[in-house]
C-alpha cells in the first residue's frame, strides 16, 4: 500500500510538472504599482474596477532582503537570488557573498536539454538578466558580462542562450570578430529592428534594438517593445517540441521608480500587463506552461494617495504624455512665455501662471527644474513617493498553469527559485 501510494503519488507530481516555465519579473514593481495600475487602467466612466492580469493571477506575495543586514535589495542581488536560489550582496551577479560562481535555473534547463531565452527592456547585461546567464562581482561589469553571452556553454556546439532580445547594441559590437559579430559568425540570428522582429525564423536568435536601454515606453514611438519581443519569444521558443525556459524583465518601472515619474511608471506597467497577459494567453492555451510574475524589490516608496488627502487620481497621470527627463530637457533655459507653449504640447491639464513662474525660476538648474516638475504631477494625482531608491517592502507573486499553486502565500525570492528549479527537470 505504502510503495502503491508513493507510486501515485510520483504520478502526480510527473502530471504537475509543467513543460515550459516563463519567469516575469517587473523590476521595482512593488504592490502599489500593481494596484496603481489597476486603477491607472479602468474606465473612469462605471463605478467598478476592472481587474488587471496582475489581479487574476496574484496569489501571494515575496520578500527581497539580501544577505547583509541592510533589510533593502538592489536589482542584482534580487535577480541572482531569484535565479539561483540564494541570497548574496547589493551588486553581486551570479555570485554568493564570498563572490563564488552560481548557476542560475536557465543553467540548469539548459543542462536538461531544455531551450532558454532572456528578454528586458533594459540592455541584456543590466543586472537583472545577467544574473540568469553570468558571473560578475559587480553589476557594473557590463562587458565581462557580454561576453559570458557567448563564451558560456555547457557543450560547445550549443549556446548557453538561444534566445537574447532587449538593449545593448553597444556591449555586443557588430565590427569585425568583435564580440556581436562572432556571434553572428557562429550561428546567431541578428535583428537590430523591432519591426524586423517577424524575420527572426529559428534559434538561436540575437535581438538587440538600442544601444543600452529602450527609451522610455512614454517617450517612444514603439511604447509596446516588451509585448512585441515577448510575441516573437514566443513563437520562436513555443513552435518546438523542445522544452523552454524564458526569463522577461520589465526593466523600466524600475528606472521610472527611481524618477519619482508616476506617468511614466503607468507606461511601463500598461507594456508589461500586455506582454503578461500574451504570456497569460499561451499558458491557457497550451495548458503545460507555468507562468510566474513577481518583481526583484520595489522603487520610490510609491503610495497611492498624499498630502492628507484620502483620494488618488489616474486621470491626471493618462494627461502627461513625455516622461519627466524628456519635459525637464524640454524646459531647460526657458522662459515663461515658451513654457507654458511647452507644456500643453506634453500634458493636457494646464499649469497655473504661479506655478509656470515656480518652474521659470529653476529654468537653468535641471535638477532643481526636475524635482518641481515631479511634485507638481505627483500633486495632480496625490502619489506620494518616499525615496528615489529601492525600499524593503514585500512584491506581489502570481501564477497560472501547472504547478502555480506551489506559488500560494507568502515566499522569500529563494523559496520562489528554488521551488522553480525543482519543477525543471
């Protein structure tokens, strides 16, 4: 009976195990972004909130805290704890706090025969996605890490990625046998476009469509960039037999966070839910994908409602169409007459003549310049923010497909690795 039930139970567990895992992560993404989102998102005209992709699939919550005491993470020490399933120090990238190697669960499904595959908004050697594929003692190591891209493999007729799309056309020089360009040579497909996205056919592919980072979703032409790399991810990743393994960064909430930028951290977030919910889509669908969204720790302290007041408003936020670097460049060195011109060609609530003058008064310190821009759109909306760097608080999690409810509750970012590792196998 016993060995009878132990068998079942096996059973179970092999029937559970889902045979692709898509990893997202909203970096600084803590849960007032997600509710701010939410109401971000609805329309104002019916009295009910819609649910968002975040809300259908929430089911717990994750601390971040790094090895030191310091209670409050940096990107990378999150990142390598979520990917290899222990705690290091702020700046560490696929290390331990003595500094020696990690191997992350991309690693790992690769060493299973598995294909992988990052994807960020930010350039692929930011620290988030380096500490899936590299080893750096320090985040800033952005052209050792490059190179690991290439240089790291478990065989060497296969790559350790096969998938790479995000920034950073300038670690990956395309000049001859520089780094890009050996790539290229020895087998990667490459696309500098994201309209040339669908041209990408087979693995292993390399997308790289800035020269770091993306512009800002607020400030582009193309705001859907991560819902469009993760489609083609998908396509090229999901139309094989072979099992994958894809890590997503929504990088820029975090860049957006650390501003103080609430417009611009809504953008982010609007082109995060929509390349979720493809994500979403594609685990209902094939019904053997487990999808999990969590973030690496939350930027700015954000908080839904300021200044005693007990109301948060969204409709303030949609009326601000340029991030605030973009507006402060804008304003530099104006006077007030070409302000006011400025300003209704980027946000559609008007600026009171006082506050116009407050703004031509700091018209050539841009710090000063951009720190009143800031207050006055957080004022309009009542979002109140508490620091321009991470803070400690707790990040949602959510799941969908098999296995999510191994994801209930709430779990450190290294039970979230490691219960992750266990089902890639």
């Amino acid at each position: 009976m016993a060995f009878g039930a132990a068998m079942l139970a096996t059973s179970l567990q092999a029937a559970q195990a889902p045979k692709n895992v898509i990893l997202f992560i909203g970096d600084g993404m803590g849960p007032a972004y997600t509710t701010a989102f939410r109401y971000y998102q609805a329309d104002s005209q019916v009295d009910r909130v819609s649910d968002t992709v975040f809300d259908r699939l929430m089911t717990g919550s994750a601390s971040t805290f790094p090895h030191d005491d310091t209670v409050v993470t940096d990107s990378a020490a999150a990142a390598t704890a979520l990917a290899t399933g222990t705690k290091s120090y702020n700046g560490a990238v696929g290390v331990d706090a003595e500094k020696q190697p990690l191997d992350s669960m991309l690693v790992r499904a690769k060493s299973l025969g598995w294909h992988t595959g990052v994807i960020a908004t930010s350039q692929v050697t930011h620290a988030t996605p380096a500490s899936f594929v590299a080893h750096a003692h320090s985040r800033r190591d952005y052209q050792v890490i490059a190179e690991q891209f290439y240089s790291r493999r478990l065989k060497p007729d296969q790559p350790l990625v096969d998938l790479i799309l995000g920034g950073g056309q300038s670690y990956f020089p395309m000049e001859t046998d520089q780094l890009g360009d050996r790539m290229v040579r020895w087998g990667y497909q490459y696309q500098d476009k994201l309209e040339g996205l669908d041209k990408l056919t087979r693995l292993p592919v390399l997308g790289l469509f800035a020269p770091k980072g993306f512009p800002y979703a607020i400030d582009s032409d193309q705001p859907k960039r991560l819902s469009l790399m993760v489609e083609a991810g998908l396509r090229l990743l999901g139309g094989s037999d072979t099992p994958f393994f894809l890590m997503v960064e929504g990088s820029q909430i975090d860049w957006c966070g650390h501003g103080n930028d609430i417009a611009c951290a809504m953008r982010e977030m609007e082109d995060f839910a929509e390349a979720l919910e493809l994500a979403e889509r594609f685990a209902r669908d094939r019904g053997d994908t487990l999808v999990v969204f969590t973030a690496d720790h939350s930027t700015g302290g954000l908080t839904l409602g300021a200044a005693g007041e007990y109301r948060w408003e969204a409709g303030p936020v949609k009326q601000v169409t340029a991030s605030l670097p973009v507006l402060t460049q804008a304003l530099l060195n104006q006077p007030a007459e070409a302000m006011t011109t400025i300003l209704e060609q980027h946000v559609a609530f008007n600026f009171t003549p006082e506050e116009v003058q407050r703004l031509a008064s700091v018209s050539a310190e841009e710090s000063r310049l951009y720190t009143e821009l800031m207050e006055m759109i957080s004022a309009r909306s009542f979002s109140g923010w508490t620091t321009t760097g991470h803070d400690a608080i707790d990040v949602p999690l959510g799941a969908i497909g098999p296995g999510a409810e191994k994801f209930v509750g709430h779990l450190d970012n290294t039970e979230i690795s490691n219960t992750l590792q266990q089902m890639i196998r």
